[in-house]
C-alpha cells in the first residue's frame, strides 16, 4: 500500500513539462502499474488536510494559481489475484448496497416495521456472503429491523421452480415463500441477484406478503 | 437436471452451512469449504418440503443462467499457482496492518459506546477476510481480536466457547433433515442455553478498491435471529497503520492528532549542537606545509519555515583551541535543502544538500600556514616562541547531510577559500569549474 502523489504545482503542467510524477504509463511507467492505480484530483486546501506533510498547504496570500495535486493509490488487491467479475463486484460492493438499501427504504417506506431478510444469488459463494452482509449491514443503517434468517423452500417447490425462466421463477418462489410461512405477513425478503456471471452490477428484488417486485 | 443430480452438488458443497448458500451451489466444486447450508432431502422428496435453498439451486442448474465456470476450468499451471500463492501472502503480509488498524478501531468504539450494559457472552461466529486472501489471515485476525477483547473488558463482550454453534450438527425434524452449523439452524438455537452465549458477532473484511471495509454485525440467537448491531469502518490504502497499543486503544482522530502533533510538535526553531573536523589539502611535492585538522565545537541556532523542515537555515558560532598549537573563533551560515522528499521523514533517515559561508579567524603556533607565501625556518620559529600570525578568512562550502529523525546526523562537505586560493601552503581536494576546494571536512550534529 502506498501514496502516490502525482505533484502539488498544476498537474497538468508538471506532467506536460517532465512526464516524471504522471501516473499514466509511459516510458517510465509500466501498463500494469498504472491500471493498479485509482487517481483522484484534489485541490491544495483538501489535499493538505487529507494528507498532512505529503502536500502543502495553499499559501494564505499570493496564491493566483489554483494548484491541484492528483493522488493516486495502489489498489489493495493486485489485479488478477482473484476473479475480475469478483473483483469488480466487491470494489463497489459498499455504493451497490447502500444505493439498494436506500432505494428499498425510501420506495417501500410502509415496509419500515417489517423484519428485512435478505438473499443472494450470485455465482461465487464467498462474493455472495460478502454481498449479504454489505447488503444487511446497509439496509441497519437505513433504520430497518434485520434479521440473519434464511428462508426455505420445499424440495416439490424446487422441481416445478428451477425449470422456469428468471422472469417467473423468483415471483413464484416469493409467492411459495409466503405460502408455505417460511416468510411472514410482517417480513420483507431482499434478493440481490446476478442474472448474468459477466455482469458487474447486481439486481434487487423485494418479496412482501407474496409478491415480487423488481428494484433495479 | 434430475434432483438427485443437485444433491451429489449439495453434498460437496455443505460441509458447514452459511445463510447463503445459493452462490454454494452455483460453485460447489470449487470451494467446497465455504458457505452453504447443506439440507438433506428426506424420502419421497417430492412430498417432503425440506428446505432447500431455491436459487442455489437454480444457479446450479447453471445454463438456466447462462451460467458458466469458466473460470473454475482455468488451466494454471503449477508455477503460476505458486506464484498466485506468494503474492496472496504478500499481499495478505500489507493488508494485515491495516485489518488489525480496523478492529482496533471496532474495539475503541465499543470501550466508548459499550454494546451491553453489562458483561454479555458473544460467540464470535466468523471472521472472513478479502476474497483471494488465505485462512491465515483470518486465523491472525481473530487471534488479534480476542487479544484486544480481553485487553479491554469494559466493552463488556464476553467471547464464549459455543461448540454447538460452530459445530457441523444433524438436526431431524418433522419436515426434513438438516445438516449444518449450528449457528445456522433455527432449531438448534432454540434449543441453546444461556452459558453458551445469546449473541453472535460476525465480522467480515473487504478489500474495495483502495479501501478496506470492515462490516460487523451482532446477531441474537433466537430462531428468529434478529441482527440488534451493526457497524461499518473503512481505512484506505494510503492510509499508515497505526498500531495501537491494545491496551491504550485511541480513535484515529486522537491518533491522527498524534502524527500531526508528531509533525509540528517540535517547532521551527532547532538548536544543533555540532563537532566538526576541517582538514586542509597539502600542496604536493615541493610545496609549502598544510595547516593541521581543525576540530570545531559549534553551536547556535536553525530556523525552518515550514513544519515539512524541507528547507532550514542555520546560523553558528564555534571555537575551536588545541594547547600549544591554536585557537580560533567561527561564525557559520547554512542553507539545507531536503533531497529526499518533500517533508522530513519520521522514520526514514533524511538526505539534505546544503550551501554555506564562514568565517573564520585563527591564531597560534600551528597557524602559520594560513599565508600565501611557503613558510621558511625563521617563521616557524618566531612562531612557536609567541602566539604566533592571527588570520582571518572567509570560505564557502558545499555539502550533504545526512539526517535521522532530526535529532542527529552527519555530514561531509568541501570548502573553498577564496584568499588562499593561490596559497602555496595549500592544495585543492577537488575543482569543480575552475573552483578548488582546499578543505574537507566532517560533522556529527545533534539537534536540540
């Protein structure tokens, strides 16, 4: 793990000027190194609070140049460790579970007594437990009563279930669901779900009292 | 797909039950030790309502999806994996700081904002670190908790032993069989008394990007398994660890403040002490004799005029008197520039180059030498009976120093002296650009 600060003059210049603090791959930089890198822009006056001692501080007169600084960091997971679906879906797992918790509260705010559960369908197991607790951790801080409960199904459920197209077969599982009480009058399931094993978003599904809805 | 086909998959895939078992199914070759509630069918399973995880086992199914593995077909060779496994371990040795950072942190804020109001036993379910990182890790980070648990009892977590939790347990019922953590099965928490622990905390670590997320959550074991906490931290890559004491635990603003009070704590004004030793080249063959090594004590004062210290100045005096040979008298200005970075370092050595004037005034026997002209008897003589030629001259110097923590360093640096520039008492060590540098000269100063 490491800092990698770009320059505190005006990026652009410094960069044009010597090619020596760009990140961008170049003679002196290598493509991989650079694709490890996540950049950010920043100004003197957040840079030097975000990072005290590594960029100065604007100066408090005189300063007719804004001066930027662009600080990069070194992804914590070097590319190609783990699978790139995997990679891609756990680097923006905390803004895909948050934005899928709000949209649940803030669309379903009647839903707000219920007890949320929640359920994952996504191909690599481990990536799944990772989105689930993301996904509960979220939907507590929205204000929401979570619980760690699995709902089941029914082995004769299953048969008639996974021979039918997605489209169909999550409302009639919700629908079984609610029928056979493994989910409640009071309980609301949140299924976040990869339709695809190429796709680097998820989708949401809420099952109330038996019915399905899509969120996203 | 027959039912008995999913189940030989169920089988592999359940050696300990987790919540979210579809993704288990999906993959159970691959990572047959991971999550997945494992539930056994029971006889004549098409009446039987056993509880099987519906869309594990749609994904399982695999080309309803368009699912494929892909991946799990990759053909690595034995050395790419080896070199997959070094770099999991590299990786694992960088982030391991920062996780420790983060439960520290979890900790901290619980000794603040305690979870019970009275000491509660927690079971500590699981502790899962970044996908793609090894189970040593997670072995390290839950010995790292528990030590600052127990280094910390007024967060009032009791961790407790529940084998019946953790433990793979067969549970029959009326309507199925299953096989699973304890943890995970309603039934078998029902049934779980209070000495073996009420809540379960579970923590899991993330690496996102150029962040590391740590989610925890405490869930109540009752068979409707309410989560009643959560919480969630992150630290960046760039971020240094701050290593805690465990039994001092602190925020990370407190800890920041620490580096920053670190930082500036020791001003911009500096009083080195210094001893330096000044030796004069010799002229070579035929020449005049060199003036002897001068050892100086030096001392006064070094302004900065930013808390980076990436440039500092620095004004001294010092004398210098050995008996019988000489005294002398030295004024000093110096300019340091930092050369290795742009702030000084709190834990690396600093590199500083500098420029500088003195001034210098020398008496006695052993300063004879500080003339252009080469000595003969009768002034080495008429020296040695009295107090001998009083000189003054100025010189410049350029050197380097080298610097720890800012509290003691050396240095070596060249000094030209232009009124003896053509001296034939002295030679030159070096010339740069027509310049000759008659002195070389060594220090070791502390700064206080």
């Amino acid at each position: 793990m490491s800092l990698f600060i770009d320059s505190d003059a005006p990026a652009q210049f410094e960069a044009a000027l010597f090619n020596l603090n760009d990140p961008a791959p170049g003679a002196l930089r290598r493509k991989g190194w650079s694709n490890n890198l996540e950049c950010e822009r920043l100004d003197a006056r957040t840079g030097s609070r975000r990072y005290p001692g590594e960029i100065r501080a604007p100066a408090s007169r005189g300063g007719d140049v804004e001066s930027y600084t662009v600080v990069c960091e070194e992804r914590l997971l070097r590319p190609g460790l783990r699978d790139p679906v995997d990679d891609a879906l756990l680097s923006e797992l905390e803004p895909m579970t948050t934005a899928l918790a709000e949209t649940s509260a803030s669309r379903y705010p009647e839903l707000g007594a219920s007890t949320w559960l929640v359920e994952v369908f996504v191909a690599n197991p481990q990536v799944a437990t990772k989105v689930s607790f993301a996904t509960k951790n979220a939907l507590m801080e929205s204000g929401l009563q979570v619980s760690d409960r699995t709902p089941t199904l029914g082995v004769g459920d299953l048969e008639v279930i996974t021979r039918m197209q997605p489209e169909d077969a999550y409302p009639t599982a919700c629908v079984r669901w609610f029928a056979t009480g493994s989910l409640g009058p009071n309980d609301a399931l949140l299924a976040v779900i990869s339709l695809d094993p190429r796709e680097t978003i998820l989708h949401g599904g809420l099952c109330v009292a038996g019915r399905w809805a899509w969120l996203q | 797909m027959t039912s008995s086909g999913h189940y030989a998959r169920l089988r592999l895939a359940a050696r300990y039950s987790r919540p979210h078992s579809a993704s288990v199914l999906a993959r159970p070759a691959l990572d047959p030790g991971t999550a997945g509630a494992l539930e056994r069918a029971p006889a004549g399973a098409n009446a039987g309502a056993a509880p099987l995880h519906l869309f594990g086992l749609l994904l399982a199914t695999g080309g309803w999806f368009g699912i494929n593995e892909a991946h799990a077909a990759d053909p690595l060779r034995d050395v790419q994996l080896a070199e997959v496994d070094a770099l999991r371990g590299k990786v694992a040795d960088q982030v391991h700081l920062a996780a420790f950072d983060l439960i520290d942190e979890l900790v901290y804020g619980w000794t603040n904002e305690p979870l019970f109001e009275s000491p509660t036993p927690v079971v500590l379910a699981g502790v899962t670190v970044p996908v793609g990182l090894g189970t040593g890790l997670e072995a390290q980070l839950e010995d790292h908790l528990v030590s600052v648990l127990t280094q910390n009892p007024t967060t009032n977590v009791q961790l407790v032993h529940c084998p019946a939790c953790t433990a793979v347990v067969v549970h029959s019922g009326p309507e199925a069989t299953l096989i699973s953590r304890g943890i995970d099965d309603p039934a078998v928490l029902a049934e779980l008394g209070a000495a073996t622990g009420k809540n379960a905390l579970f923590i899991d670590i993330e690496a996102e990007g150029t962040w590391l997320v740590l989610r925890a959550r405490v869930t109540r074991l009752t068979p409707d398994l309410p989560i009643v906490w959560s919480h969630t931290i992150a630290t960046s890559s760039s971020v240094p660890s701050l290593l805690r004491e465990p039994d001092a635990l602190k925020s990370a603003a407190e800890a920041r403040q620490e580096y920053l009070d670190a930082l500036r704590g020791r001003g911009r004004v500096f009083i080195p002490a210094r001893l330096a030793i000044r030796s004069y080249k010799g002229p070579g063959d035929g020449g005049g004799v060199p003036p002897p090594p001068f050892l100086w004590l030096e001392s006064g004062v070094e302004l900065s005029p930013t808390d980076s210290r990436a440039w500092t100045s620095s004004l001294l005096v010092g004398y210098t008197f050995i008996p019988q040979a000489y005294q002398g008298l030295l004024g000093h200005v110096r300019i340091d520039r930092l050369v290795t970075g742009r702030t000084r370092s709190l834990t690396h050595p600093d590199l500083y180059a500098f420029f500088g004037g003195s001034v210098i005034t020398v008496w006695g026997p052993a300063t004879a030498s500080f003339q252009d002209e080469i000595l003969n008897a009768d002034q080495l003589l008429a020296a040695a009976a009295g107090d001998g030629p009083r000189t003054s001259f100025g010189a410049l110097q350029v050197g380097v120093d080298l610097r720890v923590g800012n509290r003691i360093g050396i240095s070596s640096f060249l000094e030209t002296i232009p009124d003896l520039a053509n001296s034939q008492n002295l030679g030159d060590y070096v010339r740069v650009f027509g310049v000759g540098f008659q002195s070389l000269g060594t220090e070791v100063t502390f700064w206080f």
